[in-house]
C-alpha cells in the first residue's frame, strides 16, 4: 500500500482552491483573486522608517500597511501558494520603487541600471513552499518597471546562511543580533557606477532583516551610501501597549 506523503490540509485547501471560483481576497466577491476597488482602498505608497529605526537601514518606501486585503494578499500568496496574486504584488513593489526614485534627492536623476535584489528565501521556508515568492513578485516587477522604460533587472546577490534562521517573536535587538551574518553574497560581478540597487521584500516590520541584507550587499558589492535602497509590499504596525 502506497503511503499519501505530504501536507494534507494544504492539499486539500489547494484542490477545493482549484474547483471553486475564484474570490477576491478582500471582500470575497467571485471573479478576480484581488478586486480594483480593495486594492485602492489598502494601497497606500508612503516612505517608511519604523520606530525604532535600526541604523543602516536604507532609504525604505512600502506600497501599503500590513492589514486588510493587503495583509491577506501576503498572506495568502505566501503560505497557501496562491500564485496568481503574484502579479498584483509584482505590482505594488514596482509602484514603492517609483516613489522611491522620485524621492531620494542624492540619487542621479540618469541611472544606467536598476538592480532589483529580492530578500532569499531560507532553504527550510523555500522547501516548505515550494517557491521562493518575494523573487516571483519581484519577477513581476521587472516587467512592469521595464514597460515603464525603467532599464531594471532582477539580480539574485543575496543568499541565505545558515545564521538568523528564524527571528519571528524576538524583540528588534534581539533580531538585529540573530540575523548578524545571515547574508552573504552570490556570485555576480560588481554593478557599474552608474547602477542603483533596490532591496525587495514582503513585509517590514524592525528592519533589521532590510538591515543585514543591506549590509551585506555594501560590503560585497562595494556600494557607496547613495546606490541603495529598499521597497517592500507592507509595513506592519508595532503594538506599542506596554
Ligand atoms: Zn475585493
């Protein structure tokens, strides 16, 4: 007798997912995966720093706040493996980089390339998935950015290393701290002078993941101070009750 491997209710939300119609992850109406109206209602592109803001952090901008349709998007397109909000999502990282460009001062108004460098992955995550899902989306970007006639392109430099494996439920320090080394870079060769270089991820909340990331990239790419930055989908809001 043949054994059934693997996760049975994500098998079976998966199958009922396939024969019933599709909702949108907001308010449910049938027909489309994330309907216009509950996207312009949650998206909301602003510049980020959260508070605390960890030092290092690049120049951060994030397409919405981690709740509502938004929040469920991540959510759902993250861990039930919904693929088809990834063009959505691919979306709203390519809208965060716009008000990026158009907000940093010191960045050349001219710029040869733009690196989009997503956040991995870590193997166990990547296994469990099935996916790496913040190099899907940023997939998506590209498209829309070079539709746009943004001459960008996704890079994978990052790469996990077995340190700050898992950081969810630890306080900033304590994340900052875990996450030490948790880059490093893949080999690619340097970008040209001319090149800007974009961090993506899903969600922010301490920054300390965009911290270790954005480290790593200076030091292995031998970036100046000007030539990075970040965007996410999502900044969540921390609970400030004591
Ligand atoms: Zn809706």
């Amino acid at each position: 007798m043949t054994a059934i491997s693997g996760d049975r209710p994500s098998l079976l939300s998966g199958l009922i997912e396939l024969v019933l119609p599709r909702a949108c992850v907001g308010c449910g109406d049938l027909g489309t995966a994330w309907c216009p109206t509950c996207l312009r209602v949650d998206f909301d592109p602003v510049l980020h720093r959260p508070d605390p803001c960890p030092p290092g952090l690049p120049p951060l901008t994030t397409a919405a706040t981690y709740s509502g349709s938004v929040r469920r998007a991540v959510l759902a397109a993250k861990e039930r493996d919904r693929r088809e909000l990834d063009r959505s999502l691919g979306a709203m990282l390519a809208a965060a980089i716009g008000l990026l460009i158009t907000s940093q001062q010191e960045w050349p108004s001219q710029f040869g390339q733009l690196w989009l460098v997503p956040v991995p992955a870590s193997r166990s995550a990547r296994r469990e998935r099935g996916r790496d899902h913040v190099s899907d989306w940023t997939r998506w970007t590209v498209r829309f950015l070079q539709a746009a006639d943004i001459p960008a392109r996704s890079v994978t430099a990052l790469r996990r290393t077995t340190a700050g494996l898992d950081s969810v439920g630890l306080a900033a320090d304590a994340r900052a701290v875990n996450l030490r080394g948790a880059f490093s870079v893949g080999p690619v060769r340097r970008p040209p002078p001319d090149a800007m270089v974009v961090i993506t991820d899903d969600i922010v909340t301490t920054g300390a993941t965009l911290v270790a990331a954005s480290t790593c990239l200076s030091a292995g790419l031998d970036l100046g101070p000007s030539q990075l930055g970040a965007v996410v989908v999502a900044a969540t809001q921390r609970d400030r009750t004591p």
